[in-house]
C-alpha cells in the first residue's frame, strides 16, 4: 500500500529558509499597498461548519479509493489540511513574503511567482510559488504526489482573511477543496 503524499499549497520549510534576494526587487505603489493591506496577523475565526467543511473535503477525496487504503489517505490528507490558529504575513524591501503560523515552520521565500524549495512539516518536499494576482495572494505548490494552492483572499473590510485551500493528485477521486475564515489581530 502506498502512503498518499500532497503538497497543500503551503509548504514549511525544515530546513534553512532561502536566501534573500540581493537587492530589492522594483516594486509597483499597487503592489506596495497590497503588501500594506496584506501585512500582519490573522486568527482563525471560523465555525463549526467549517471545521466540518475541511472533514467533508477529505472524505469526497478519497470516495473512490479501496476500503484499506482510505484510513491511510484520509490521515495523511487531514494532517494536511490542519486548520492553522493564526497567520502572520511579513513583506520585506528585498521581495519577499515571510508566512509564519504557531507549530508550523516559517515559510520564506520571493513574492514574483518565482519556485523556490521548501520542506513541509510533513517532510514532503515541494516547489512553491507565490505572489498577488489580481489582489489576491497566491501560493502554489507541487511535489512528486500532487499540487496544492491556497489563495488568500483580504475582504473589503481589511480585517477579515479568506483562506481557500485546494489539494489535488491523480491518486484522489476529487480534490480537497475548502475555505476557513481568520480575522485581523
């Protein structure tokens, strides 16, 4: 039997984060002030229904697999699919974007849509991409087993972060697919 493996969209690194950028990146005044709307941290602030929302996912997943291969892919994709506590988005001069979240290895790499490695606190090792499309921060991820994405979504109201995560693979008979609502701290 063979363990299902995902990127989740959002790696942790392991190991020692990327270097930094040699020299800062231009950066536009819009890209600026979404880096200023984006900045600081987010706790999670979502329902009940929610947290049901992220066991559904799994389950619609793995409909199709075999009765002894769901418990494995079912704990490994809920382990992926850990709802965090909290956010924290940090924008530095050089281009990058630094995501930390309480248990998790900060996540630090360039905001231009340029692949970096990063190791998961899984172990899984994925390339990950990340910057804004059209006002929204993108992260995108892929290893061997699959791709993930998390796109993270600031209201209107600046305060309140939607968070909507996708894992895929050709091993699953659906993606994992769901959103969680976190407010600004």
């Amino acid at each position: 039997m063979t363990a299902l493996v995902l990127a989740g969209g959002c790696a942790h690194p392991e190991a020692a984060p990327p270097p930094r950028a040699k020299a800062p990146a231009p950066v536009s005044s819009a890209q600026a002030e979404l880096q200023r709307r984006y900045a600081g941290t987010y706790v999670y602030a979502g329902s009940d229904a929610e947290r049901r929302a992220v066991s559904a996912a799994v389950e619609r997943s793995i409909a199709s697999l075999s009765f002894l291969a769901k418990p494995i892919a079912r704990q490994s994709l809920k382990q992926r699919a850990e709802i965090r506590d909290s956010y924290t988005l940090v924008f530095d001069a050089l281009g990058n974007l630094e995501l930390s979240s309480p248990g998790f290895p900060v996540e630090l790499g360039p905001l231009d849509g340029s692949a970096f490695p990063l190791e998961t606190k899984y172990g899984d090792q994925s390339q990950i991409s990340q910057s804004f499309v059209e006002g929204v921060l993108v992260q995108k991820g892929h290893t061997d087993d699959g791709s993930g994405r998390t796109e993270f979504r600031l209201e209107d109201d600046g305060a309140t972060l939607l968070v909507h995560r996708v894992m895929e693979s050709g091993q699953l008979s659906a993606p994992v697919d769901f959103t969680l609502t976190y407010r600004r701290q």
